[in-house]
C-alpha cells in the first residue's frame, strides 16, 4: 500500500491545509474538478450569509459525520429527515477512490426517509466551522446544500444537509447489488479503501443505537466478498 493509500480519517488539519484537494489538482493537472477557496466561500455564503444568526444552526450528519465529525458543536441529537434516504450514489475518485478505480461515498437521494444525527453549531464559530464543512462536503460540487426539517426528541430543527446533485457526473444512480458490493469492496484513495468508510459509518450509528438494515446488508455481503478473497 502507498502513502497516499494508508486508511486514515479526514482531519481538521487536512482540511485546513487543503492537503486532499492539493494532491487531487497535483495528480489531475488540468483535468482537475475540485473547486477553488473562491467558489467554496461563495457557494457556501450563497447558503448562509456571513452576517447569518446562528444562535440556532444546525447540521445533519447521515455519513462520515457521524463517526467523524470534526466541526465544533454544543449539541447532538438523533434526527430523522423525510424526502431522502441514504444511498452510496456519488462517485469519487480521491477520497476512497481513485480515476482507475472509484469508489462511492454516501449522500442523501430523492425518496423515502433518513435518521441520522444532527449537530449544533457553536454560534460565535459557526460561520468558520461552515467553511471548514464547506471544504470537506464540497469540494468537488457533486452535492447541493439544503435546509430540511430534523425531527428529534426536542421538537423539529432546521438543519443543514448536502443531498447528491443528480445533475453533476458523480452522481451514480441506482446499480445492481453485486455492482455495489464490488465496488465498496475493492476501491481504495487518499483515504483509505471504501469499506472502511462504510464500516466506520454503520459502527458509529450502532453507537448511536441508529439501524439501516440496508446499510448493513452491504456490510454483511462486502465482509464476505473480503473474506473470500483472502
């Protein structure tokens, strides 16, 4: 395994620096698609204004911010959205992938309903803690941020999330399981192999008392895809 592939998890420091979207523009040269800071800050100021209130600002974590979620907050709750659920249907081609072989990362897509974990932000780092966000979950484009309703046990939040943008080439729609489970089980980028992340994913909404039993069916088949390949 190379350096750039050693599983490791996305850092506040990482993001800071850029490292992840360096390497991408380093390796993709004129091809790259990762954004610059500019459209970053203004796709994320077109979304929340730097003079916004956030004495009550939320965001909804269905993925790796659950496990992971490096922004500074006050607050968790369980949450659950309706009009979306969770699907791996972006490809990437950096984080836990690569161009010859890309693996899938989770969004949220049309349909159904979700339940994942929603943060609030501290109101006087809010605004820094979104940008931080902004450079994690958009660095590509490939998602859309939206304001959806979180209904937890404290009543109904507004929260931010990033659902997938069927419009952008990364986005995968629906294939056939056995394609999934391949894909998850064999994609590896700058951090680490794609079954990791879903791994880590279902292991931090097991700690959660969070259950997707489709999540965890692609689990149960990708542990014995590794399995049958040792």
């Amino acid at each position: 395994m190379t350096s750039e592939s050693k599983p490791s998890h996305i850092t506040r420091e990482s993001l800071q620096s850029w490292r992840v979207a360096t390497l991408a523009r380093e390796r993709d040269g004129a091809n790259t698609t990762i954004a610059s800071e500019d459209q970053l800050l203004e796709s994320r100021r077109a979304m929340i204004p730097d003079d916004t209130d956030c004495r009550d600002l939320w965001v909804f974590g269905y993925g790796s911010l659950i496990f992971n979620p490096i922004i500074a907050h006050e607050q968790r709750l369980i949450a659950r959205i309706h009009g979306y659920h969770r699907r791996f249907c972006l490809w990437t081609q950096i984080g836990r992938g690569s161009p010859e072989c890309p693996g899938l990362v989770l969004s949220l897509d049309r349909g159904g309903s979700c339940v994942g974990v929603g943060f609030k932000l501290q109101p006087d780092t809010a605004i820094a803690e979104l940008d931080l966000l902004w450079r994690r979950e958009m660095m590509t484009l490939a998602y859309n941020a939206r304001w959806l309703r979180l209904h937890t046990d404290d009543g109904i939040k507004c929260g931010l999330a990033f659902v997938a943008n069927p419009q952008r080439p990364a986005y995968a729609p629906p294939m056939p399981f056995e394609d999934l489970v391949t894909t998850v089980a064999t994609a590896i980028g700058f951090n680490g192999h794609c079954y990791d992340y879903l791994f880590d994913t279902i292991a931090g909404m097991k700690d959660c008392g969070i259950r997707d039993h489709s999540m965890e069916k692609l689990a149960d088949a990708v542990s014995q895809r590794l399995a049958s390949a040792e």
